[in-house]
C-alpha cells in the first residue's frame, strides 16, 4: 500500500479506540519517519474523553491535553485516503473512492483499558507496516 497522506479511524463516540488507535498510530509513525496524518471521529460522539482513556494515555507516555471527541462527518473525513472503523456504517460520510477498513473485533476500552489498547496497538503497527 502506498503511504496514505490521511487515516482516520472511527469509532461510536469517538472517545476511546478511534482515539486511541491515532494516537498510538502518529507516535508510531513519528518513531518510524512516516509522514501521514491520523486522526479519530465518531458516529455519535461524547462530549469528553473519558477519564479511564485519558489516564490509559497518560500512562502510556501520550499527552492528553486538548484531546475531545470529533463528529465523523464528512468534512471531518474529507481528504481521508484510508477510513479505519471500529463498527460504524461509514457508508453514507466517507468520501467517493477511499477504502474503509474494519477493525469490528478490537476489545471494548470499557472492558479494560490494557487489552484494548494491546489489541488496537497490534493493529496500527500492522497497518503502518503496509505503508
């Protein structure tokens, strides 16, 4: 696959997978000198983050302030070039032509911060080894 400019992953409240799959996916990134943007959204998004993804995140080294839930509009996804989604129909907001990966099986956050984000990690390491 050729290095996507933009990923965004999607989630139902944008609070917590979607999150922290770009959050984990710009660090990896960085670490590895790839250029693409990522970024998160949900269908129906929560007004905050919840307290247990922003102590998961603190603990994992990521910094938290400033970080809320964006609505997966298609202004939000526009430019996307990959749509990573968690659940959510994107059918009726992705942009003409980009993919949409789905990533159905990860784990709710809601049941332990830990084995989702191991299995949400998984996924964007195999991801940005495609790039």
């Amino acid at each position: 696959m050729a290095s996507p400019s933009k990923v965004v992953f999607v989630c139902l409240h944008g609070s917590a997978k979607s999150l922290i799959a770009a959050e984990w996916a710009k660090r990896l990134a960085q670490s590895r000198g790839l250029q693409a943007q990522f970024a998160s959204g949900g269908t129906e998004p929560d007004a905050e983050v919840p307290p247990h993804v922003v102590l998961g995140l603190t603990a994992d080294g990521i910094s938290t302030p400033g970080l809320k839930p964006h609505p997966a509009t298609a202004a939000h996804l526009a430019g996307a070039t990959l749509l990573v989604t968690f659940g959510p129909d994107l059918s009726k907001v992705a942009p003409t032509g980009v993919p949409i990966e789905r990533w159905d099986d990860v784990p709710a956050v809601a049941d332990g911060y830990e084995t989702a984000r191991q299995a949400i990690r998984q996924r964007v390491e195999a991801l940005l080894a495609r790039l």
